[in-house]
C-alpha cells in the first residue's frame, strides 16, 4: 500500500486562524511627564523676559544657559548636549514639538515600558545635538525637542519593522506613513533656522537604539488565553544603549578636539 505523501490531495491543507492578542495598555507617564515639565519650563522661560528681559538677541536667560552654543560646548558645557530638549523658541515651537510627542510618545511607551523609553526619548536629545555640534559651524545655536521626536519616529519605523508578522499590513502601512513623515520634515528642515542636523542625529539615535533594545513581541499561551511577551534579553538593552553613547560620544570628542 502507498503512504499519501505530505503533499498528497488525500490530506486536508492546514488552515490558519487570525487570533486577537491585546497589546500592552501601561499609562504612558514619562510622556506626560516629560510634557509637563517641558511646557513648565518654557512658561519660565517667558516668565524671565518678563521679569529682566531678553538676555541678547531676543534669547531669554535660560537659553543663555541651557540651549546649544556649540562654543559654549567646546568651553566645557557638556550639558548643553541634552538641556536644547526643554527649551523652546516660541508658542508655536513648543505646541508642535509636544504635540507630536504626546501622538508618538503615548504609543511607544506603551509598547517599550517607562525606563526604554526614557532612555529613548533622551538618548534621540543627545544624538541630535551632537550631530548638530558636529555639522553647524562654531557659532552654531539650537534649542527644542524635535531632536528627541525624532529619536521617537526612528523608533516607531524599527519597531514596526521588527514586529512586522505581528502587525501584518498595518506594519507595512505603518512603516510608510512613518518614511513619508521623515522625507517630509527633512525638506521643511532645509528652510533656514531649521536645525535640520538635530533632526538627523536624532533619528539616527532612535533607529540605532531601537535596533538594538527595542521590544520584539511574541505571542504565547493556548487560545483564548493568549498574550505578548517581549524577547528582548536586558543584555540586548545594555548593549543598544553602550553602542548609542559610545559612538556619539566619540564623535562629541572627535568634533571638540580635534574637528
């Protein structure tokens, strides 16, 4: 007697069943805190000019001593590669550079947790402003958060990307939206006053972070009990984190000593 073999008609096809699988619904709080104490910030902002006055040029008094001057930087400051991030040049400045935090923020917390995506929010500050340091010349000034927005649309395209066979065609529609959002911005950045080397820097720093240490979803259990659980190992998160201060570390030196 002839065994169908595993292609033999005689055998039924194997039949797939799409399966719903809740995704993770954590109150995104660092957003919102990162939210609130930036638009505290810019609130203190106006609150010195009212009270002294522009410090020079229309650049208030915390600008003076927070925002990206990469002179000040070459001086020492270090802290200037990260402080840009609170600070804002205008109403419009903050409302857009907010607003797209809370549209992306509140997702991506919610898939990475609050520490990974602190880690994020701040690694995309500091990749931006180094790059901008790097590429703007020695009068070269910057303050906002869109360098750390960025850091976050890197992020939402690796994301998607790693999870694509969960997400099915809304990764692939994901993906897009987010690539048409990147190519937009970047020819609005060629305007002048737009720092548009934060902006690269800080996508870079969110796509390189996010390859890295970003979460990769599973779904186990048996249905109907099924739910997600992350296979990223906490070495893989170390190890994103080392490769994003490392190299841009190197490249703050490179640009203060010896560019």
């Amino acid at each position: 007697m002839i065994e169908p073999s595993p292609l033999s008609p005689l055998e039924p096809a194997p039949t797939t069943q799409a399966v719903r699988v809740a995704l993770p619904s954590l109150a995104p709080r660092v957003t919102y805190a990162i939210i609130g104490f930036t638009v505290f910030v810019y609130l203190f902002q106006m609150a010195s000019v009212f009270i002294w006055g522009y410090a020079v040029y229309e650049i208030d008094w915390l600008e003076i001593y927070g925002a990206r001057f990469n002179a000040a930087i070459r001086a020492g400051e270090l802290w200037r590669f990260i402080t840009p991030v609170f600070l804002h040049g205008s109403v419009a400045h903050i409302f857009f550079n907010m607003y797209a935090l809370l549209s992306i923020g509140t997702f991506l917390e919610r898939q990475l947790g609050h520490g990974r995506f602190a880690l994020l929010y701040f690694l995309g500050a500091f990749t931006g402003n180094v790059f901008s340091f790097l590429f703007t010349g020695e009068n070269g000034f910057s303050v906002g958060a869109s360098t750390a927005v960025f850091g976050l649309i890197g992020a939402e395209m690796i994301f998607f990307y790693q999870n694509r066979e969960l997400f099915g065609a809304q990764a692939k529609q994901a993906i897009g939206n987010v690539v048409f959002i990147i190519v937009i911005n970047l020819f609005i950045g060629l305007s002048p006053g737009i720092d548009n080397w934060g902006h690269i820097g800080g996508l870079l720093g969110g796509i390189i972070f996010t390859w890295f240490a970003g979460v990769r979803w599973a779904v186990a259990g048996i249905p109907p009990e099924l739910k997600l659980i992350d296979q990223r190992e906490a070495r893989e998160i170390i190890t994103g984190l080392g490769v994003v201060v490392l190299v841009f570390s190197a490249l703050a030196a490179w640009g203060m000593f010896y560019k």
